[in-house]
C-alpha cells in the first residue's frame, strides 16, 4: 500500500466538499481509495469555532461532557 498526500487549495469553513472533490479531477484517482480528514469534513460542514468566542478550556470542558454522555461513540 502506498499513501500520497494531495495538496488542495485552503479550505473554509463552509466551503463546499463536493467542490473539493471535483478540483481533483486533475489526478489520476483510478483504483485509489480516498481518505479525507475530519479537519477538512469540519471546515466544509462549518463545525468550527473561533477561540475569540470560546476559551480553550471551555472548549474542552464542552467536548469531554459530550463524550462523557455517550460514551463509546
């Protein structure tokens, strides 16, 4: 198996993924599986926040209660 990165262009919050996906028409994508980040699913899904509106720590403090609710998912 062999792992190559793919350089896209700078993703935003609520950029569209199927936009993302045909810009890489350009590569020879035939017989490749295509893994995508949860950084990039985030950003187009626009589950983002800017830490001028959230400290870090409530940040993380809102993460672990969510997980801590439902754990094993």
């Amino acid at each position: 198996m062999k792992i190559e990165p793919i350089q896209t262009k700078h993703v935003k919050p609520g950029d569209s993924i199927w936009n993302l996906m045909d810009d890489l028409k350009s590569h020879d994508l035939e017989g490749c599986v295509l893994a995508v980040t949860s950084k990039i699913i985030s950003l187009a899904q626009g589950r983002v926040i800017s830490l001028d509106h959230i400290s870090k720590d409530e940040l993380i403090r809102q993460e672990a209660d969510a997980v801590l609710k439902n754990p094993g998912h």
